[in-house]
C-alpha cells in the first residue's frame, strides 16, 4: 500500500447518509456525480477518457489501478469526462513500455480528482443493494451534514441532456486514425462508403474500427438534424454512444426517426436507444447499470453467448418495442433489450467496439459495412 498518511485526506458521502474515508491520490477541491462501479480488471485509461462517463463518480471493483500509467494510444477521446475517479489502491509507480505518464498526473492535469483507500468492496455492495446513488468527493470540507445538502441538491442523471456537453462542437474528418480539422470534401470516395457519425460522446475506436473497415468517416455535432446529415450525402449513419438520460434527447431521436429507411443506420449504446425511442418504445433506469467487461450477452439469432463490454444506466423496455422492431440481442443477467434490428438498420446497448474489453461483437462492423454496401447496390 502507498504511505496513505502522507496524502490528503478525501471523503466520499452518498444521498443514504453513507461515508468512506480516504485519501486523494490526485487532484484536490470538491466533485459531484452519480456513483457507480465498473467491474472491469484493466482499461482504466479508457473508462476515464469514455464521453459516456460524463456526470458519474466511477469506482473500480479491481483492487489495484495506475499500475501501467497512461499513454497516448489507449484514448477514447481528447480529455477525461468522468467527475471522479475511486479505487482501492493507486500504484504511485508505474511501470509500462508505452507509458507516458502517470494516472495521478493526468488527472490532475484535466482537474480531476482521484481517491483511493476506501473498501470498494462496501462501496460496491451498497451500491448493488441500494442501486446507484449521488455523492460527493471532498477534500476541502468534512462536515458530513454540509456534504450531504450539496448531494441532496445535486439534480443526478435522470433528465439531463448531458449529450450537448460531450459533442464535437464543429464537424470533423477521421483520417489515419485521429481527427482532421478543416473543410470536409463535399464530394466522397469513389472507394469508399461514407459513414456519417453523430457524435453524442463517440468513443474513439468506433471510430478507428470504421476506418479500419474501409469507411470514409465524417463526424457531427449531435444537434444536426436529418436535412444537413443529408447534404454530407453519406453512404450509412453511425448514432454513438454517449453520456444522460435518453429519454431527455428528443431533438436527436426526431433525428433517428427521419433518418430510418432513408440511409443504413448503425447505432451503439445510447444510439441504440435512440432507435428504440424513434420506433415507439420507450426507456427506464437501471438499478445500478451495467458498467464493465464482462457482461454475457445471446444473439437471439445464432444463440450464440458473446462477452461484451457495457457501459450504461438506461435502457429500452423490451415489452415498449413489441411489434415496432426485431429484437436481436438480450441480456443473460437481467433480459435487458441488447439490440433490435429494423430494414436497414441495426442497433446494440452494448460497445461492440469495446476498448476496453472483449472483442466478440467486432464483426458488427463489418455487418454493418455490408448492410451499405448491399443498399449501394439497391439504390443504383
């Protein structure tokens, strides 16, 4: 264990009045945030650079973290989205042949704080019984009474349109594996089917895996609407992941809805439930979500079991899309909606594109790549 007494003293407090005393290993000040766990045992640098993140407190079930520093390949987006960050141990040495630095200094260089410490054991038992809850990292103040007004305040997740805070505010071009700002060609690849992205907090390796599938990738902000998404004339539409309450985002699901049955459509995670609303159904909170890499998931059409990689709070109701989508995938753990597919359209809750986690569900992509391709050859 580190010399936790020559650190400063951190307090994490939750709306049930709960307390765990620790020890900011990153960062100082005050963060609030809705506190969940994520079972992953390595990818800690994705969790913190995921836009999906944004509005959350994470702790991590793995008891040691920061052993393998941070470096520049493993990103998932430009900076860090999360409001705090909570382990049990922080490995102050790392050690790792592609490391650049370390976790302490790039959180502290984004402002976050980090906290270790504390039995997330507890920490993760109470959050399974009593479902995923507010809370407040302190350093500053440790008057539990005061901490506790400031979470009662906190407004939490529900509602919230924490997409607009995630979204690249200026369309981009994803060349060679990074963004490309300036003027996007108007005219598209002779070679290459164009897959527009709304970006509602996508996360980079989406992006990396379109590429990699021989997409021409055009990336926009999440409030464009259906008539300029057109005028980039794409071959498919990727609906991202990203951050909040679904069901506060009607501006993209009007989006979703023209969009279907006019091009390909591909959406994961909050994309996916995006769909789901834009044919009808409708969408609920989990208890304490699925956050982690290692969630067993059944394709309903081979009955084939596939570990992925999740990470989300909400839901479709799988009874609110009876008779308005197929439905492809479900949960084993608790029959939650994994994925509808409609004529030329597809989604899944899950990160088929995991970073980090298994990569089962890769060949997504390629379905999806085809999907275009099959649709190219219709419209011609």
């Amino acid at each position: 264990m580190p010399l936790l007494n020559k650190q400063r003293r951190a307090i994490l407090v939750l709306e049930d009045k709960s307390i765990f005393d620790g020890f900011a290993f990153a960062g100082e000040g005050e963060t609030l945030g809705e506190v969940v766990f994520n079972t992953g045992m390595t990818g800690y640098q994705e969790i913190i650079t995921d836009p999906s993140y944004k509005g959350q407190i994470v702790a991590m079930t793995y008891p040691l973290v920061g052993n393998y520093g941070i470096n520049n390949e493993d990103m998932e987006s430009a900076g860090i989205h999360l409001e705090g960050f909570v382990v049990r141990e922080y490995q102050p040495r790392p050690s790792n042949w592609r490391m650049t630095k370390s976790l302490k200094s790039f959180l502290e260089e984004r402002g976050k704080i980090g906290m270790e410490g504390i039995d997330t054991r507890a920490l993760t038992r109470r959050l399974r019984l009593a479902g995923s809850m507010k809370g407040i990292i302190s350093t500053v103040s440790f008057n539990a009474e005061e901490l506790r007004e400031k979470v009662n305040n906190y407004p939490g997740l529900v509602g919230r349109d924490l997409v607009c805070e995630v979204a690249c505010a200026r369309p981009y071009l994803w060349d060679g594996g990074v963004p490309q700002a300036g003027k996007i060609p108007a005219k598209k690849s002779a070679k290459k089917p164009r897959v527009v992205v709304l970006d509602c907090g996508v996360k980079y390796n989406i992006l990396r895996l379109l590429e990699k599938n021989g997409c021409e990738v055009v990336v926009l902000p999440a409030a464009t609407s259906a008539d300029e998404i057109l005028s980039y004339n794409p071959d498919g539409v990727l609906l991202s992941n990203g951050p909040g309450d679904p069901a506060a985002l009607p501006y993209i699901v009007n989006t979703a809805r023209e969009m279907l049955g006019k091009k390909p459509v591909f959406g994961i995670c909050l994309g996916h439930q995006i769909i789901g609303q834009a044919v009808g159904g409708h969408t609920c909170k989990l208890k304490f979500g699925h956050h982690g890499i290692n969630q067993p998931v059944k394709n309903l059409e081979t009955g084939r079991v596939e570990i992925t990689s999740q990470n989300h709070g909400f839901v479709v109701v799988p009874d609110s899309l009876e008779g308005k989508a197929e439905k492809t995938f479900t949960n084993l753990n608790d029959a939650t909606s994994e994925g509808i597919k409609l004529p030329a359209a597809m989604s899944v809750q899950y990160h088929p594109e995991a970073a980090p986690g298994p990569r089962d569900t890769e060949y997504l992509f390629e379905e999806f790549v085809s999907m275009i391709k099959k649709h190219q050859r219709k419209t011609k």
